[in-house]
C-alpha cells in the first residue's frame, strides 16, 4: 500500500503535473504559497521549505525570523481552474520551527489543537458554513463597485454571466472533490451563495480557502471581480458565512435529543451557552475587519444581540429544525462570521467557546423573542470587539499571546487608519452645510 507521499509522487509523475503550489495562510487568513518544480516535491515532503516567517503578517519577529512549511499530503489537489500548458496542483502546509515543533503563529496549527482537545474529549467537530459573496465588473480599488445583476432570492436566469460563474464554479469545486451542497442567488444585486457539505473541521477550513480562490480564479477569468468583502453596498445584505456545527461521538450526533422541545442534547444546550456568552470576545476572530461592522446592523438578518433562536434568522445562533426522522442533522448555525474571516482561526474560536460551555456546565438563557432585541449588543465596531479580545482568557488560551498580541496590534492600526480617514459620507453630508 502506498504512503501518502508515495501517492502524491505517483500521481504528480502520472498526470504530468509541471508545477506544485505549497499552500498556508498568514493570521488574517490571506492565501500564500511556493511554487516548486515536481523535482523539488519529495525534498519539500520529508523535509519542508524554509523561508522568512518575518516577511508574513503575523508569523515570527525578525530575530526569529526562519520557519518551515511541512506539506501534508492528505490535501494533495490538482487545480483544474489552471488553463495554460501543463497541470498545477496544491498542498496544504502547516508551518513549524526548524526543530519540527509546532510553529505558535500558524492559523492550521490553532485549529487543529483545538480540534485535538475535542478529539480528547470524545467529540469531533462537523462543520458546514455558508459563503455568501459579490460579483462586481471592475477592480480598481476605490471605485464603486457595479453589480452585474439585479436579482434576489433564488432568482433563475439561463442567461446572466454571475449565474453561469456560479455554476462553473461549482462543477470545478466538485471535480476537485470538493462536494457543494446547493448554490443559489442570495438577497442583494450580484450577491450568491455556495453551502459546502458538512466534513471535519480542520478539512472545512482548508476547504473553504480553496473555494474562495476557485471562486475569484473562475471570476478572474471573465474579467469580473468576486468579492468577499462583508459589506461593499449600502443597504442591501451584507456577505456572512452562516456556519453549521455539531460534535459526534462515533457515529452518534452528540447534539441530539428528540425528546427535548427543541430538539437540543445537554450538550448541545451547553454548547450553545458557550457561544453565547463568549460570543463578544470572538467577534474580533469572526468578523475581523472595519468593514464587517457596516454589516452587523439591524434590519438585514445579521446578528445585533446575543441570543438564540429556533425561528428568528436575526438571532446569533438559530437553531434549525432537524428533518423528520434525521435526528442526526441537529445543528447549531451561528451567523456572526462574515465570508472574510480566517476560517481556520474562526473555526477554532467557536469550537472553543463550545466546549468552554460543556466544560463548565454553563446553563443556556431563554430563546429570545421575535423581534430579536433582547440579549446583549455584540460589539458594535472593530475597536469594541478588540476590546473584548484583549480581555479575553479563553482567546489567548485558545490562540495563543503571539497571536492575540499580533492581532491587537494589527487591528488598532486598522481603527486608528480607518478614523483617520474621511469619507464620502462626512463630505457629502457635512461639506454643503456647515
């Protein structure tokens, strides 16, 4: 039986693949890679790739500057969206120090320590989110952003360029083995929505980096603009990622109960109290840019309160109803994460909270009202949520001091830049009148 590396090898010689992308990603979740020749791949498979962590947003300092990027195998995909000449593939790395111990700046790495601890617990942890994204003709920064339809909920059209991107898009993902459980038009103008199907964790979060490239690469390629910022158009929906979560014991969803009135395990129940009460000091992981607050507002089915919900798709976390019969597709949708966010840091800091909430036995509030104003305000901008952060244990516990010490700092530059600035609003609003 061949080992993974033996695989990849084998089939990088078979199908005559002429370059191979050494995946990872930096603290704010923004794709890296090295490209290698397939002569290089055996040496960057036993050994690793070293490079310059101080030249990566969040990595090392410049006195500790060299760590090591260790593909691992089982990612192992050939990237059909490459059109020119020979095949390309990837491989998702994690990164170390050159002593092969883990590296504390690497978002993987977070996530699969938490994952671990799970794991330890008896419990996997399934994931499913939904990315909501734009399409937009242009991409010059700045310039306002010009959808290219006008459609809304569910919207059919054989004609349109964003429905056919959509549907490529998908065909692609699913030739990479990447299973799309629908896709549809969202709310907003030139707003769509590719669900994944439920995996494991650490697989989602790889996998949701490799659908958000697909989807710009495919754009890309029509001369288009798919955009995943959280808010580009005033009033209209803003882009979330509403994610799907549960744990399993074996082949057993520990989240079920049919005889509890919604449907919720004690550990479910206690899991989503640790959403909630943690929810303000994970809002700087979930939802980490300027931009993302424009979203979080009243009256587009965001998120403004803590609380939960069977009915109500304002609520933090809804709980949906599972299918009849299908006890086993109980699940928790929290809906704070926009589709910008790290997923492998905002994976981690949710499963976190989770299970600091069935550690403690924490007792789950009320289902709020219909009007969903009830419960705490989450933060209500990026210096509010980093606030919350900066006071959080589980955060530093969960993340580590390099990366929350790292993220603070980054994230007061942003607010301090982003106060500093004037915008068109102040002009337009100000400027005539006073």
């Amino acid at each position: 039986m061949l080992s993974q590396n033996d695989y990849v090898l084998k089939t990088v010689e078979e199908r005559g693949i002429g370059f191979v992308q050494l995946w990872f990603t930096d603290v704010l979740g923004t794709p890296k890679a090295f490209h290698i020749t397939p002569q290089e791949l055996e040496n960057a498979l036993e050994e690793g790739m070293t490079f310059d962590g101080s030249a990566i947003d969040g990595f090392s300092r410049v006195q500790e500057a060299d760590v090591l990027a260790r593909p691992d195998p089982s990612t192992f995909q050939v990237l059909p969206f490459h059109g020119s000449g020979s095949e390309v593939a990837r491989v998702v790395c994690d990164i170390s120090n050159l002593d092969g111990t883990p590296f504390e700046g690497c978002p993987r790495h977070t996530l699969r320590k938490v994952a671990s601890k799970a794991h330890e617990q008896g419990y996997t942890f399934f994931v499913s989110p939904e990315i909501e994204y734009f399409y937009f003709a242009g991409n010059e920064a700045g310039s306002t952003p010009l959808p290219l339809d006008r459609g809304s909920y569910f919207d059919l059209s054989v004609a349109d360029l964003p429905s056919d991107l959509r549907r490529r898009s998908v065909l692609m993902l699913e030739e990479m083995g990447i299973p799309v459980e629908h896709a549809q038009h969202e709310d907003a103008p030139s707003q769509h929505e590719v669900d994944l199907r439920y995996t494991d964790v650490l697989t989602m979060a790889d996998t949701v980096m490799t659908t958000r490239l697909v989807l710009k690469a495919i754009a890309r390629q029509a001369g288009v603009v798919a955009s995943f910022m959280p808010k580009p158009l005033a009033g209209v929906q803003g882009s979330g990622m509403h994610t799907h979560v549960s744990l399993w014991r074996g082949e057993q969803n520990a989240f079920s109960d049919p005889s509890d009135t919604a449907g919720l395990s004690v550990t479910a129940r206690q899991f989503l109290a640790g959403l909630l009460e943690h929810a303000p000091e994970i809002t700087a992981v979930t939802n980490q840019w300027v931009n993302s607050y424009k979203r979080l507002v009243p009256g587009h089915e965001a998120p403004v309160n803590i609380g939960w919900a069977r009915n109500n798709r304002s609520a933090l976390v809804r709980v949906p109803v599972a299918k009849a019969g299908r006890a086993e597709s109980t699940r928790l949708e929290y809906r704070a994460p926009d589709s910008a966010c790290n997923p492998y840091l905002t994976f981690a800091v949710i499963l976190a909270a989770g299970l600091k909430g069935i550690e403690e036995g924490y007792e789950l509030p009320a289902e709020i009202d219909a009007t969903g104003t009830s419960g705490r305000p989450l933060p209500q901008n990026l210096n509010d949520a980093v606030d919350a952060m900066e006071r959080s244990e589980l955060l530093r516990s969960t993340l580590g001091s390099h990366v929350v010490e790292w993220f603070l700092k980054n994230k007061r530059a942003e607010w301090s830049a982003y106060k500093s600035e004037i915008t068109q609003f102040e002009l337009s609003r100000y400027l005539p009148m006073l």
